[in-house]
C-alpha cells in the first residue's frame, strides 16, 4: 500500500493547451490576506481584525531536467519581446498518472527559470526551477 502524497508529481498546462510537462516539486501555491486592526472605542475586550488586500506569491516548479527544458528556456526568454499571460493549471497526480487535485492560477506568466549546474565531477542530478507569479485563482478553478 503507497502512502498518501508519496510518488507524486505535478503536470502544468497554459490555456493556450501548451504542456510545460511533468514537474517533481511545487512550491507556493498559497494566499495571504492583509490584516488592517480597528480599535473600537469603549470595546476594550478585543481589537477587530479586518482581512484586506490578498497576495499571492510566486509558484516555484522543480524537476530535472528532460527533453523539452530547451524549450522552456526559450519560452521564458520570449518573454522579452511580450509578456504573455495565460491561466496555468498545476495538476497532482498520483503514481499512477490519476488527477488528485488541481489548481488553476489567474493570468499566470514565467518571471525566472533556473538551469543546473554543471559539475561533471559531481553526482547530483540536473534540475531546472520555473518560477510563474500570477493574480490568485480562478473561481472553480482552485484546489478540486
């Protein structure tokens, strides 16, 4: 029997149906309200905490490298032209290639991607990390 959240990985697409493949790793899919506090005169026994603006920060991807991290690369340096924006879902999937959720990011687009370093002397393997920032979840399109 496999316990939960072991052997899993991460499918990302664009709205576009463009795959940016399998990923090993996901960081950051979170959100974060503003807390403002009021003091309510002649209310001494607690202090309103009131949620404000939310923020959401970037979603880091990790895996090693495979046949299309070339193509990543030059995906994200096109960025230089246009900033291209599409909604990305990040799908979990399980050992055996089933969705167990999903997560689809509001207006997502590529802000850093990091290759490996190359040390022939070394035994590590050679991942590459893709760092997406976006405006929050779409509605329905959150954690199903």
């Amino acid at each position: 029997m496999t316990e939960a959240g072991l052997n899993l990985r991460f499918s990302v697409t664009l709205d576009q149906r463009r795959s940016l493949g399998t990923w090993s790793k996901c960081e950051g899919l979170a959100v974060e309200y503003e807390i403002f506090e009021y003091q309510e005169g002649g209310l001494n026994e607690y202090v309103h905490r009131l949620p404000g603006r939310c923020k959401y920060p970037n979603v880091r991807l990790t895996r090693p490298l495979d046949s299309q991290s070339g193509d990543l690369a030059g995906w994200v340096a096109s960025g230089l032209d246009a900033v291209q924006r599409d909604n990305a879902t990040i799908t979990l999937l399980d050992p055996n290639g089933d969705t167990v959720c999903s997560w689809t990011l509001a207006q997502a687009c590529p802000v850093k991607w990091t290759g490996p370093t190359l040390d022939a002397a070394g035994n590590q393997i050679a991942t590459e990390v893709l760092e997406l920032a976006h405006n929050g979840f779409l509605r329905g399109g959150g954690a199903s």
